[in-house]
C-alpha cells in the first residue's frame, strides 16, 4: 500500500514534482487551474515525452497519471458563501473525474497527483487555508478509497510561486 504526501514550503528552491522517467511518458490527464499553473505543468510533461490531454474521453484506454490543479484556486480570500460554493464545486468535479476513471478499464490504474496551496500548517502559527484544507481531506480519502491509482498530495506553499516544476 503506497500513499505520498508532499507538503512543499522551500522558497529559495521550488519542489519539483519528479517521477521515474517510465512514468513521465504516455498520456496525462491535466485539470488545470486559472493560474497559470497548468501551462507550466503542461511544458513540463511534453519535455518529459509525455501526451498532455485535458479530456478523459482521449485517453484512449491508456493513461499513465493525472494532475488536478483544479482546486488550487479556491481561497479564503472569497466571501462564506462563496468560498464554500467553490470548494464544493472543486469536490464535485474531482468526485466526477474519480467515477469516470474507476468505471474505466485501463491497462494500469493512471497515477492521480491532486495539487493545493496552503492546505497544511507547516511552520509553528501559520495559519492552513480551510478550503484548500477540505480538497486535502478529500484527497487523503482518495488515497484509502482508492490505493490502486497511488495518489499523491502536493501542498503548495500559500505565499505563492509556481513550484511544482522547473523552468528548464
């Protein structure tokens, strides 16, 4: 039973999400954020060798991971009512992409990468964000729920940047 768990707070150097470069190839999945975030992942993978695709339906029954940016937007920024429609919204979609990958038959199970900004505590009195808190939860039911797909948690640090790959 493999379960990964990033929480990433480097400032002066950004993690990298790093995988064997077996993994790296074939097709992903990407659900991206409005940030930005997901052209950078995007590069990323397409240097690495891989197939970027944004629709499960072009999968074509191989799929070797998926990276969901899609709730690293959500903040606590937004007003109550708000803030709460967006996270529901963001665990509905992933709930959504779940079924269709687990009603799937593939080859080998892809790899699920579900990205957040400041859903952990790290350092003594910082304060975690609550929305993002709640797409962490539901990613650590994930990885019980479904050992199979090997999903991994990344917690991006609140202050910002884009460190989840490199700009080589």
């Amino acid at each position: 039973k493999v379960m990964s768990v990033v929480v990433a707070r480097v400032a002066a150097q950004a993690p990298q999400m790093e995988l064997p470069a077996a993994e790296q190839r074939g097709t992903w999945l990407l659900v991206p954020a409005r940030n930005g975030l997901g052209e950078r992942v995007a590069a990323a993978l397409d240097r690495a060798g891989a197939r970027v695709i944004y629709d499960i339906a072009a999968a074509n029954g191989e799929l070797a991971g998926i990276v969901n940016l899609s709730g690293i937007d959500a903040g606590d920024d937004q007003a109550p009512a708000a803030g709460l429609a967006t996270v529901e919204q963001c665990c509905l979609l992933i709930a959504d992409l779940l079924r269709t990958v687990t009603e799937r038959s593939w080859k080998e199970s892809p790899r699920l990468f579900l990205v957040t900004r400041g859903a952990r505590a790290v350092s003594p009195g910082e304060c975690h964000s609550f929305a993002q808190a709640a797409l962490w939860g539901l990613g650590r039911s994930v990885m019980i729920e479904h050992p199979a797909l090997r999903g991994t948690l990344i917690d991006l640090d609140p202050a910002g940047g884009t460190g989840l790959v490199s700009d080589d």
